[in-house]
C-alpha cells in the first residue's frame, strides 16, 4: 500500500479506536454489560482491542477501551445512542461517527466507523481469547467471517513496522486534552523538543512564559510548582532551578499537564498553579528505543539513547542524555541615584557586563514496573542530573561618586557551578474489585547538592587604586523525603471518591565562605563573606475529593488540611525563628455539559506560595561592588484565592477554548530593590500588602486546510500591585497581553515545516516593570522511513531573547537589559528501533491536528 494511503488508513484506525471507545453500548443494556473484544485491520497490520462496558449509574452505559498492543492503559466510554438494533454515535473529540447493527446470527456489532474515510468494524463478546500460533495473517483476519473477531486477535502490529496515527490513549488526534481540573498538551508535535530543552518546549504551551533565565511563570505569575509524573522534584527547587530546565531534555517527555486551578489532590504550593511533566513510556510488547544526535553551528551537542523493554509482567526502562551548550550573555545596567552631597542632583552610573559559559549536562532514569499478579503493581526508579558550567566574564563600571567625582574599574571573573541531583522512589499499587478503585504508596528520597565558586580582579582606573582579588564561594545541600499514600474509589450513582495522606520534609544547609587579598597568593578569609545558614520543613497534609454527575453537571469538590513546620537558623549572626500554621485549602470544580461539542467550567481553589529556604536567609551575599542581595526572615507565605470560569467548543477537529480568570493575592513575596547609596543596591524579599490579576485566555487549534495545522493562543491580562505598606504611594496597574502561535505545514508525506512565535507583553513589578520581549523559532522535518529522520531547527532566529527590568522610583532609576544569546542552527538524526516500539518521536504525520 503506498506511505500516504498507508498513513489516511492509519487514521481512520485512530478515528475507530475512539470512536469504538464510545460505541461499547450494544442494543440493550443486558446484553452490552461485561467484555467485549475485535480487531481494526489496515493492510498488514493487525490491532487487538478489548471494550469493558459497565452501568453509568445513570440508566447509561459507560466503560473503557484498551489497546493491549499499545498500552495498558484504558480509553473512556462516553455517550451513545440505541434505536432497536441499530447503533450509532459521534465522536466530537476527533470528528468522526460510527453507524452499526446488532448481529444477531453472531452475537455482535457490524458498523462502520467514518472519518473522510470508512472502516469496518465488529465487537464480539468476551475477552480476548489467549494468542494463537502462528498468528494469523492480516489478509485472513481481514476476511469477513463471523470469527475474526475471535481468531484475529493473536495477531500484533508486525516486527520493524510502525503504526502511525494509532493511540487508544487519544494522543494522536488530541493534542489538546481537558479535563475538569486540567488541560494536557502534547509537546511530541514540537521541533523545539527533538533539540532542545523543557524550557524550549513550555514556551510553546498557552499560559506559561520562560524567561531568559530559566524562570518560569502561569499567565504572568512566577510562583509555579513543577512536578515529573505527578511528584515533586528537586530539580525545580533551590539555586541554579532555572539552569536545569534550560538543561533538561525535553524529547523525554510527551505530555505537559497544565493545572492553573488544581484540586484538593495536588499540595497547595504555587500559587499560579502546576506544571506536570508526563515522561514518555512504552506502549507495546516487546524491546523498543530512540538513539538522538544534535549539532549546531556554534559547537552546541546533545546525543542521547532511550529504551524500553516490556514483557506481560515486567517493564524495564531507561534513558540517559548529555548536552553540551554554549550560554553567552550580555547585560547593560545604567542608573541614577541622588546625590547626597549636593541636594536635588544625581548620581549616574552604568555597568556592562559580558559572559561566556560552558554548560555539560549529564541525566539519567532507571525504572522498572514488575506486576505480581494482575492486580499488584510493584515500581521503582533511579535518576540522576549531573551539570558543570565554567563562565569566563568581564564587567566594566563607569559612573559618579558623591561630590562629583568619576570613578571606572574593570572587573574580570572566572565562575565554576557544579550542580548533582540523585534521587530514587518506590511505589506499591494495589487494584480492588471495580473501576477506577485502588490503593498506592509512593516513597521517594532526592540529594541535591549546588556549588558556586566565583574568582574576581578588580582593577580601578579612576581614580588609580590598587587592584584586589576575591573568591567567593556558596555551597548548598538539600534533602528532600516525600511519602504519599492516595486511595480511590467508585460509588453509586457515578461518583468517585479520592483520600490521600502526604508529607515532604526538606533539609536545606547553605553555606557561604570568600577570600579577600591584593593578590590571588594573599587572600585571606573575609568575615563579611562567611555564613552559615540552616532550613528545615515538614508539611504534612491530608486531602479528600468527591467527583459526582448530576445529569449534564458534574461537580469535583474537594479539602486539603495542612500543617507546616519551619525551623531556620543563621549560625552567624544567630537568628533564629520557627513557626507551626494549619491551614484548610478548599477547592471546587464545576464542568457542565451544552451539547456534544460544547462544555461549560468553573473552578475555585484557595492556594499558597511558600518562599523558597534561601528567601529567609538574612545574610547579605556580595554580588558584585554595585549589587548585594539578601533573604528575610520574617517572610509570610502568600495567599492566593483564585477563580476561573471557561468554555469550550469543538467543531470536527478543532478546539476552541475561551478563559476568564480572577486572582487575590494577600502578603505576596516579591523582590525589592534598595539603594544603599553610592548607587549600591540592595535586593531583598518583602510581602505585598496585596495585589490582583486577571484576564481573558483564548486557546485555538485546528486544521487552516489539508497539509496546514495552525495552534493559537493569547493571554489579555491585567494585574493590579498595592505596595503602599512598602512606602509606595497608591496602587498600580498594568495591561499585559502575551500571544503564541505554532504552524505545521505538511510539505510532503515525508517533510514537515514548523513555525513558532512567542510574544510576551510588558509585566509589572512593585517599583517598575519589564518591557515586551519575543522569540521565533523555524523547524524542518524529513522522515528518510519509519526507523530514520532528520531535522533542522532554527533557534531565536530573530535574535531578540532578551529581557529589559526598568525600576522607577523616587530614590532609584534603573534600566537593566539583558540579552542571552541562543540563536543558533541545530541538526540532528533521530533513529529509533526494535518491533515494539511507540511511535516515531515529533510529528505524527497523517493523523488528525490536536483537538
């Protein structure tokens, strides 16, 4: 058959696997309760499927469909219809329909699923029989006797021979997923994740900004909790957080979960939400893998090997990367400051800084699944990050001291950072009789450790001083320990019942220590440089949610009890401080039902940002001559009530959805910059007396026509910042629209073209804001055949990554502008192999455009 009618009937397959999902409901309810098992034939290939259809509670019928050559994992069953013998129902998630009639000679559905194309498809009772040998033929299961659906199932996707377009889990014609309490994107579609990093890949997903450091930030709000299947990870946590993620590849992962509400199941930590990261698994029996190379113009690598090995009751996985990357940064500082010699005059100063670092990464994941038996799950995983960086910089100061007088020095530095995560976890899971009703222990241990070792020669040229070297040096350790336990259960009537009991304990040691001397050979510890600073923190927490429909409506209600306990030290100047607070963290999730293509939200959570262990550290650590920063005690967690109301539509295969949001913020942390005169400032961590955000988001993906897929989304947002108790007058606001676009346009079968722009708008701080910035990447794609491909990325081809922080206030004017410089041209050769593999990492060519 040839690759394009090959690919159109592939599909079709994936058009029928969803549909069946919802086409489990045969003429009466006696006879559609229990298995139900077939095959989907498309030339050689040869796809069991099993349907689980059970009461909805409702009068309905409701259940689930695995593809046991793909994934374990099951598809829901939504709505259908039934007149007499004849069954039908649509599919609005990918537009497609399915007609059939009740067989009675046969005991089982014959019908036809649509999508531009038609393929015939039959249900029999039952489980799937055991695998026969030899497998049959695919032209024989293709014939049109009553027992195919019996005999054909002992046949698998043949070895060597990918399956395209095939996902029960919906994957394929949905890159967008929702849910009541979340939206799930598939980044495998972007070319940013072939080469790239997870900070490359989220600025591609509606509602989340990276900036040129690595930060991120929901709809404009940086205070964001990351998490890797569902659990916390140190990676995110701690300094140089933002170094990994532009580090971490993002072609390990598939999927990212969005939760800018989430429910009562998830710790309240974040106030702008959770960003999930779903890593990539196996999905077929058998010995599969994925071997990666990248290069670029300016000696940038990345090479990679991933691998999975799945028999019926052990998985064993792996995957290990290295990176090498080139981060070069330019940053201008200019500012003004009063004069206090000369009453009503300034002090104007800049400094131009200039960097060049060597950043290797190496990252690791070891993971095995056993199942016992078939109802026991037994899982495990090591995995390690280990990141060196060696910056060679410059910085040049000219500027005016007090009584008129110019002052210039150079400064050149050589700053080493050595970063290693190592972390493991364990999970027991055990199934009970019904679906949806089990019972898991997760336990997980990670040690990170962080190291900054920064040599600096000050030579002054204005006037003439003799020169000085320094070392400062800042160690940290963490510890983290995090155990969960969650149980679910169904109930009558459809609803559900989850209850969980969870406690992390961090153990953060921060140690600061430098050298001072004329010379590299005289220096000698310097006081003011030395601190030793102790974090520790255990949150315990119980939660309970209850999800239930009532007709259209289905409502998700949910509360969270936690205690936290904070003990902090600074053994040098000997503060010391704790707390123990209890709090309830409510949360509500409305979704309700318009029609088959069109749904209604709302949603209500009260959230909590926890400052960071090194926010409270008061020690004032030497930046640079001009800049110091320090922590603060006295720090209060933020809290935040948040309110969103949303609406969808899907029309064929395209997905509209509208947002409108509302936040509350009481005691938010945020920097402060002050000027401890002589143009030194100083940046500290104060509470807001409070401050609120709001907007309107606008999600669009679809098909623009047959080769050209466009996904679009804009944030009109608004914040509203009240720092009066900070000694600033009045409130402030700002409109901060952002907007991003991607578009693939299928050349050819085998070539693909991808076009990205990301533009975030102008966001307010308490004393200023930062200006606009954007980014353009470019992306091609050749697929050589199913095991070999090609790509090229065009990384920031505009040159415009930046970011500009203007301060505006009585007592200091600032304009910071930094420029990282990305921009680069990436080539790289995917391979993948062995007969059980997933499908091909990227794009899926020939399946429908997310929806």
């Amino acid at each position: 058959m040839p690759r394009p009618i090959r690919r159109r009937a592939a599909l079709a397959v994936c058009a029928s696997l969803a549909a069946l999902a919802l086409a489990a409901a045969p003429a009466a309810a006696q006879e559609a309760l229990g298995a139900w098992h077939g095959v989907l034939v498309i030339g050689p290939t040869v796809l069991r499927i099993v349907v689980r259809v059970k009461d909805d509670g409702k009068g309905g019928l409701a259940g689930e469909l695995v593809s046991p050559d793909q994934s374990p994992r099951g598809f829901p069953l939504s709505d259908v219809k039934l007149a007499g013998d004849h069954f039908s129902f649509a599919v609005p998630m990918i537009g497609g329909s399915f007609e059939g009639q009740w067989d009675a000679a046969h005991q089982s559905w014959t019908g036809q699923l649509k999508q531009g194309a038609s393929l015939s498809l039959i249900l029999a009772k039952g489980e799937l029989p055991a695998p026969v040998a030899p497998a049959p033929s695919a032209s024989a299961a293709a014939k049109p006797a009553p027992a195919t659906p019996a005999t054909a199932p002992g046949a698998r996707p043949a070895a060597g021979h990918t399956v395209e377009g095939i996902a029960v889990t919906g994957q394929s014609p949905s890159a967008i997923r929702t849910d009541i309490d979340r939206r799930s994107y598939d980044i495998t579609k972007d070319l940013q994740t072939q080469t790239g990093s997870v900070a490359d890949a989220l600025r591609n997903v509606p509602s989340v900004e990276v900036d040129v450091q690595g930060n991120v930030s929901l709809r404009g709000d940086p205070n964001v909790t990351i998490l890797i299947d569902g659990k916390p990870s140190s990676l995110f946590n701690g300094p140089g957080r933002g170094q990994v993620l532009q580090n971490l590849p993002a072609n390990a992962f598939e999927r990212v979960e969005v939760m800018t509400n989430p429910s009562a199941a998830f710790r309240p930590d974040g106030s702008a939400g959770i960003i999930n990261l779903i890593p990539k698994s196996a999905r077929s029996i058998g010995t599969s893998g994925t071997a990666r190379v990248n290069l670029s113009n300016d000696g940038r690598a990345t090479a990679g090997l991933s691998g999975f090995s799945v028999s019926k009751k052990l998985t064993l996985s792996g995957d290990a990367t290295y990176a090498h990357d080139l981060q070069a940064v330019t940053q201008s500082d200019h500012r003004s400051t009063p004069d206090p010699a000369t009453p009503g005059e300034v002090l104007d100063s800049s400094q131009d800084l200039h960097s060049a670092a060597d950043v290797d990464a190496l990252i690791g994941r070891v993971a095995v699944d056993y199942d016992p038996d078939a109802k026991t799950r037994l899982s495990g995983d090591l995995h390690g990050t280990f990141i060196d960086v060696k910056s060679h910089g410059l910085a040049l100061f000219t500027g005016e001291a007090p009584g008129d007088l110019a002052e210039s020095f150079s400064r050149p530095n050589v700053t080493t950072v050595t970063r290693d995560d190592f972390g493991g976890s364990g999970t027991w899971r055990r199934k009970f009789a019904g679906d949806e009703h089990d019972l898991s222990v997760n336990f997980s241990q990670e040690h990170t450790t962080n190291d900054t070792d920064q040599k600096d020669t000050t030579a002054s040229a204005t006037p003439v001083l003799p020169s000085f070297s320094e070392d400062i040096r800042a160690e940290s350790t963490q510890d983290v320990s995090h155990l969960k336990v969650d149980y679910q259960a169904p109930l009558s009537g459809g609803a559900k019942l989850k209850l969980g009991y969870e406690l992390q304990v961090d153990l953060d040691d921060f140690d600061n220590s430098g050298n001072r001397g004329a010379t590299v050979a005289s220096e000698t510890p310097d006081p003011t440089l030395i601190d030793r600073f102790r974090f520790n923190q255990a949150v315990n927490g119980v939660y309970a949610t209850y999800q239930r429909p009532i007709g259209d409506l289905t409502v998700l209600a949910g509360l969270r009890v936690e205690d936290t306990r904070i003990d902090l030290s600074d053994l040098t100047s000997r503060i010391k401080a704790s707390s123990d607070d209890t709090h309830l963290y409510p949360s509500l999730h409305l979704a309700y039902k318009l029609s088959d293509t069109q749904q209604l939200t709302a949603s209500f959570s009260e959230r909590i940002q926890r400052p960071q262990p090194n926010d409270y550290n008061p020690f004032r650590v030497f930046v640079d001559p001009f800049n110091f920063r320090a922590g603060n005690p006295d720090l209060k967690p933020q809290q935040t009530y948040s309110y969103e109301a949303a609406y969808q539509y899907r029309a064929g295969a395209a997905i509209y959805l509208a947002t409108a949001y509302f936040r509350d913020n009481q005691r938010g942390v945020t920097d402060i910059v002050q000027n401890l005169g002589s143009g030194v400032l100083l940046t500290t961590k104060e509470n807001l007396a409070s401050s609120r955000s709001g907007g309107l988001e606008l999600v669009a993906s679809g098909k623009v026509s047959s080769t050209l897929t466009v996904n679009a989304s804009t944030n009109l947002g608004w914040t509203e910042i009240d720092a009066s108790d900070l000694g600033f007058a009045g409130t402030r606001s700002a409109f901060t629209p952002s907007a991003r676009a991607v578009a693939n346009w299928q050349v050819t079968a085998k070539d693909m073209l991808q076009l990205q722009g990301v533009l975030t708008g102008k966001r307010l701080t308490p004393q200023g804001y930062h200006e606009p910035t954007s980014l353009v990447n470019l992306g091609y794609r050749h697929k050589f055949n199913d095991d070999w491909s090609f790509f090229a990325v065009g990384r920031d081809v505009l040159n415009s990554l930046g970011d500009t922080l203007v301060i505006d206030t009585p007592a200091l004017k600032d304009r910071v502008v930094t420029h990282v410089h990305v921009q680069a041209l990436f080539v790289g050769l995917t391979y993948s192999f062995g007969g059980g593999r997933r499908r091909d990492p990227g794009f899926e060519y020939g399946a429908t455009p997310p929806t």
